[in-house]
C-alpha cells in the first residue's frame, strides 16, 4: 500500500485520534493511508518538516524582514541595493545577536 505525504490526510488522521482515543496510530494509519511512525511523531508534538525553520538560515524572520524592507526603501529611493550593503546589514544585524557573520 503506497503512502501518501499528504498534510491534508495527516491532519484528518490526527483529528480522528483526537476523537477516538482509543484508536491507534497504526490503525489511523492504514484508514487514512499515513505512515503510523509519523502519526505518532506528531501526535507526541513533533511539527512537519514544512513548519520548522532551517536551521542553516542564519536570520530570524524579523531579521529577514528587516533587510527586505531595507533593499525596499532603498528601491523606493533610486538607489539599487549594492550586495555589499545588504551583507553589511545583514552582518550587522546578526553583530547584535553576537551570531557568526554572513559568509563565514
């Protein structure tokens, strides 16, 4: 029996054992056509790979939308974002966390 990678199909399977308490994961498993370890992984808490950051991403989301609207404002002024501007942003930025600088 193939198994599917569908969040759709996980979220339904985890609404069920969530209602039925009794049900086990393999047993959602193989009504839903979702692989049981993943069930059990999320059910203990686990998030899909699809909602956890990267951890090689070296800004946070406030960090990255700040250097967004940064190369923004510089557009909206003419100016075009130089690539050693933003990377000194960008270091600057990651200074204040005391983080490792971009490129290194």
């Amino acid at each position: 029996m193939p198994l599917k990678n569908d969040e759709s199909q996980v979220l339904l399977a985890l609404q069920a054992m969530r209602q039925d308490p009794t049900l086990t994961a393999q047993t959602v498993g193989k009504l839903f056509d979702v692989d049981h370890q993943k069930l059990s992984r999320r059910k203990r808490g686990m998030q899909s790979r699809r909602d956890i950051s990267a951890n090689s991403l070296k800004l946070d989301k406030l960090e990255d939308q700040t250097i967004v609207q940064y190369i923004l404002d510089l557009d909206s002024q003419g100016f075009p974002p130089q690539l050693s501007s933003v990377e000194d942003m960008a270091n600057r930025l990651l200074a204040e966390r005391n983080a490792q600088r971009i490129g290194t």
